[in-house]
C-alpha cells in the first residue's frame, strides 16, 4: 500500500451509480498522474469490475463477506474482488460493520490475496482492536461525523492523535489513516499534520459538481509527503 | 417479465469471476437468440454492471440491501441496480435469507423502479407468504437439494406441486418456478411439467465444460412454450 | 389462543428489570382476574421463568432464535420458551425482525409445541405474508407509531381496517390484533372497533406509575367482548 | 473478577433449561463452597433471574445486545444484566459473534457496570484484538473443537501458549483462559498448565448424570492455584 493515500468512497450514492462510476474514477486517475499522488477509488460493488478494467490507479472493494469463492449468492468474496480487478479492500466501514471473527479471517485472506487492507474503527481503542489483525491500514472515523462536513481532523483532533499514538505503541507497521467529515484540502492537510498517512473520504468527492476539481484540491497535500 | 424464463445465477463462483462473468454471459445470449427463449442471467454484484453493457439479454442482480442510493457502504441498492443496467432482481435466495419487512419493501421497490422481481422460498407456505408481497415470481427452492445435482422436479415433484397449487389458490399473478438440483435439460422439462413457468438454477451451467452446450440443453424444453 | 387479549410487551425497560418485572406480571394478573378479560405479559427473556412461576396468567415470550434445544450460546429456543413456564410467543416485533424463512420455521415449531403464536408486521401487505405462516395471531404495528403515543387505532385506521380484511379474506383463522401507539382505555376501544380481537401495548402499561390503575382502565373494553 | 475461574456455560441445552438449571447451579454452589474456588454459571437468558436468585456462586449471562435498558423487543441490555442479579457477562461466543464496533461498546459498558467481562475469540490473534478492548478475561476457543471432547489444552496446546504469550506481551492486565473440548479433570489441569487462568466449558457438565461428582473433578485442578 502505498503511502500517503487518498481514498474516495463510492458508496451508494446515486451519483456515482452506472457510468458516473467510471466518470469520477477517471477524474480521480488524472489527478492522480498531475500531482503524482496515490489516489485509489472505491466503487460500489456494482461497478468494481467496470471501473477497474478503466483506469489504472487503484480500484478498492467496499467490503467482502466471505472468503473465497463459491456458493454464495448475493456475497462478495475477497478472492472474486482480486478477480475482478481491484487491488485493495476496505473492511468494516461504519456502515457495513463486521463481526470480530469474520474480520479476522477476512484481513489475513485479503493480505494473503495481495491486496491492500484498510480497517474502519469507530474510534481509538476500537482502532487499536482493528491493528491488532495486521491489516494495512486504520481508518479511524468517528461515525457521528461521517457525512456532516464536519471533518474529525478540526473537531476530534484528539481521537485522531490518541488512534496514531495508540497504535504506532503497540503495531508499528500499521498506518493510520481518517475521513469523517473531510471536505476541503485544508481538512486533509489537517489531517496529516495530525500524524495520519491518508484520508479515507466519500461525499465531498462524489457528490461535487466538478469532480476533477474537488479531487484536485483534495489530493494536493499529499503531493511531496 | 417473460415466461417461461430459465435464470441463471453465477453466485459467487469463481469459474464466473472477473471476464469470465461476461463469457458465460455471451454463451446465454446466444442461446436465447437461437432459440427465441428467455434466458436471463445473474452476476456477481462485482461483475453486473459489465456484463450489463456486454449483453443484451436480461441481467439479474442476486440480491439488494437498501431501497434507495445513499450512504451505504458496501450495499446494494435497488435503484442502483436498475442504474448499472439490470433488469431484474433475486430477492430472499436461501443463501442470502432476508427479514420479511425488508423483504416487503425492497419487493415493493423493485417493481416500483421496473425491475422483474423474483423471491425465492424453500418450501410450499413460505412460498405463499412470498406470493403474498406481489413478486413476479416466486422461486421454491428446497434448500437441501440446492447444489446437490439431485433435482426438486424429480426428487420433491411434491413441494413444487403443492406450490403452483397454493400460490395460484390465493395468488394467481404471481408465477412459480422452481431450480434446486437441476443438473439438465429432462429436469427442466419435468420441472414445466408440474406447472412451473420457468428454473432458477447454477452450477450446472456455470461449472460446466461447454457454456454454450450445457446452456442449450437446459433451455431447449422452454422453446415453443 | 383466548381472544380478545390484552398483552403487555416488557421490551427491555429498565422499569420491568429485575424484580419489577414479577411487580407488573402481578398487577396484570389481578386485572385479568377482576375483569376476566385475558391478559398476557410478555417480560424480557432474562425474567421469564422466574416471571412465569410467579403468577398464573399467560407468558409470552419476546422471541426466539432458534427452533430446538442446543449448543446455542445466547440464544433463545422454542422448546425452551416452553420448558420455562411460557404459553406464547411474540415473533418478528419490529424490534427484533426476522428473516422470512427462519419465521416460517419459528412459527410451525411454536405452534407444536403448543405455544400461542403472534406474529408482527408494519403493515397490511406484510401482514398478510405473516398470515400466510399460519400463526394463531398477526399484530399489525406501523413502527413509525411506536412508542409514540399516537396510537394506530386514531392516525393510521385505514392501515388496521385493510389489514383486517386482507388477513380475514385469505387466512380466516387468523386473528388480527393492532397496538403501535396504544395510551388509553380509549385507544383499545378504537382498535376493537376496527375489528381487531386484541392489543400489544409496551410503554403505556410498563411506565405508568400506577401498574394496576392503567392496566385495568387498558383491559377494560375488552370485558364481555 | 476472581482468578482463577471455572466458568459453565448451560448455553440453550433441553439439559439446563427450566428448573433443571437451578439444579445444575446449586451443585456448581456446593463444589464451589466445598474446595473454594471460584465456579460461575452462565445460565440461558430465559433462567437468569430465576438462576441469580437462587444461588450465592457467580452469575455471568452468556451475552448482551445492546448497552442501556430501552425499547428492544427481545434483546439484553448490560444494565439488565446486572439488574437481573448476574455478576458477569461472556461475549462473543463462537456461537453469538458480534460486530466489533457492538463488542468494543458493551465491553466497556459492561465493566462500568461493575460486571466481570470475558470475551471469547477463536484464536491467538483475534484474542488479542478482543484483549485490546479491555476485558477481565480473554477465552480463547478453536470452534472445531468446542463440544468434540478434544480438548484444547490437549489438541491444541500451541494456540493456547501462543495466545498467552501475545496477550500478556501487549496488555498483561487481561487473563486468559481456555476451554473448547473440555471434558476432564485432567483437561483442565493440563489448561492450567499451559498459562491460563481458567477455564469455561459446557456439555462437560450439564450433559454430566452427575452435575456434582462431575463439576467437582473440573473444578479440582483450581484448588489452591
């Protein structure tokens, strides 16, 4: 995984549904390639496989259910996200939560699969639980910012610096990354002043009128870190 | 939505991972046109907005989670899967089982947003109570024989019977097709004959050797009816 | 199931924890005795049997997660529901929905072991499918009234009048009850007015100061009905 | 929470149920007073009360839902836990998995509710994520070998020593204990053996003919550790 990193969050959002997917993703790789910054993109399910044979930065799966292929009708499994071109997952996001035992196994598959692993926790020592799987990455979002515009890194700055304290005590190897609430270049730059290595980052993004431009001013602190 | 109709669900298998989701895809398509029955096919979500712009006959979704777009991570919205090019949803599959006031309302909404709307059912009164929230069709699969090569239409001739019967007592809109165990084209025959509209299977056509093959095999008994 | 009844839904208040829970159980059963209407409570799952060897009116439980007897740590079975003292069974509240297959099961295997059945449901078209499982009672509860204090029998009566006559159309024997909202003596005339046999109420009975005074004036009309 | 510890899990057993688990817990009450140790009884939810009234030993409940008392149909909340007379709570059972963002929040409800907190995990690295939350105890449990006979202590040594050895490594305040496959005074001597604290176990005792002889040569082992 490489670091810094700028990951937008598809989600659900009718905006970035059907071809829209593959237009935001498309903005996204150019940025990427002007300020040669690591900007990977996150579509939903529907169009992980559209998106990925698209562009080349990185495609993230949203999440996975299972681990490997097989009779599961409705689920994503890690090893079918590989297939279908992506090369990187994000785990328990708020809003798709996971069992500690099925995230367990689904990190240690995902690493073993070669993909990039970031791990979602609500706060520090949930993060801390989260580190302790091996994955990549935490992405520490406080869930009652997500989406508010209000960004943790300006109105939880200690849950952001306890996360990076807590976790580089105990599993060095493991970045620390955040997002709730981003909206503006000045909360990524806040947010790697803080000690984090990346910004995980959703409406700002996909629901801006000029995608290019927001993600431009989204990425632009990461370049030269 | 057309009857009689043969679905075919790729669940999460790996023989229909990555391209190989739009091969299969293909094969159906050619399938249906030569002979000039419904052949509708279900991607992995990973896969569907691909296959979707790659054929042109009917593309399920296996499944839904939400109603509408918005912050969900990692699910599936109904509407997003009209937007990604489907045109038909799976609901309630015994693999990917849904609590029944979910269930009533995504059924709701996929009719509402034009969607062909089939709820799977493991046996005869839970077919009924299936019937009652206005899909399509449903599809009584006993979940004992899926996947076992061992067909509901020879070895449960009775569930399925006993099916048609209820559903068309009470429900008379509502079709009713069967799948669990169909392995070939005389199990598709005998599952019309006890008065079913249609099959809803998958490993026999996606494991199979020759896609095309397999695929005309199985559709064959559904030609003139 | 001995129709009209009157059941009153402990949930998981912190005023029918503990021992309070036997205190209530006890004021109801003086009502039902005094007036001879039925009155039924349904406490949380870690009073029932100590309720259930307390008083001799009807216990119900709150649910159950599975059907038989097992190495099923933190989950409730039928057959245990039974062996703890209960005569019934609330199932799919909206506060603990289930899957629509594991409701069938839940549903059959209660009614064996003898249990009386209630299922719930938002809705009329819900309702129905519920009714399809042949349980001895649906209770139609339009969760946005919940707990609210408008109760459905006044701002939603259309939803109960087209559940009633839905249900009775097609499932006869079974028993329509309402309650989302129930406050007053009052409220539970209307809900009978509306055709239904019976009340599941919560709130209105477990907070009020006086346990015996606002349980008689609920069960009240429904003496000599 | 008193150490070291032998906990019974009655989980949703015909065996246990009713009054049968006032029984098993009296002669849990009898081998505690006799050696002096500490033995606790985790009843069904449906017996907690009953269970809690009726003996002096440790009560622990084998799991929680949500945090606070409120409006949920069918769910445990901590505070009841405690208000319903048990003294501790077991978490995440291989049987009852949570979400980890759920376990993080009634792990800490549950110790500022004064309960002792055993989490349990099913292997060395899940125990130290689950250890990281901040529980009493940490049960490491492989589930292929819980209600085997085979016990861990014996088939699995290497799981146990390597998840006492991690955890006291990184958060030495938490014990760990074991139990999958226990059967056998000697099992649980050789559990001890191996680092841990104590042990939890099922089937061992309440499927036992004799709950006293049988709880006695379990609980042996403890004697003056």
């Amino acid at each position: 995984m490489k670091l810094p990193i700028l990951i937008i969050n598809f989600k659900a959002y009718g905006e970035a549904a059907g071809r829209r997917a593959v237009d935001i993703a498309k903005a996204a790789e150019r940025v990427s390639r002007e300020l040669g910054v690591n900007v990977a993109v996150a579509p939903s399910h529907l169009e992980l496989a559209l998106v990925a044979q698209s562009v080349g930065i990185p495609v993230y799966a949203q999440g996975a259910d299972v681990e490997s292929p097989g009779a599961y009708t409705a689920h994503v499994a890690v090893d079918n996200v590989k297939e279908a071109g992506a090369s990187g997952i994000i785990l328990n996001h708020s809003e798709a939560p996971l069992r500690l035992n099925d995230l367990a196994r689904l990190v240690a598959r995902a690493r073993a699969a070669g993909l990039d692993v970031v791990v979602c926790a609500p706060d520090p020592k949930t993060s801390l639980a989260a580190a302790a799987l091996g994955p990549h990455a935490v992405a520490v979002e406080p869930p009652e910012l997500i989406g508010t515009g209000r960004a943790v890194s300006k109105y939880k700055p200690e849950t952001v610096v306890e996360t990076v304290e807590l976790v580089k005590r105990h599993f060095p190897d493991v970045a620390v990354i955040t997002g709730a609430g981003i909206e503006s270049g000045e909360d990524v730059e806040a947010a790697l002043r803080l000690g984090t290595r990346g910004v995980l980052l959703a409406s700002a993004a996909v629901k801006a009128k000029d995608h290019y431009a927001k993600i431009l001013e989204l990425a632009r602190p990461l370049a030269g870190r």
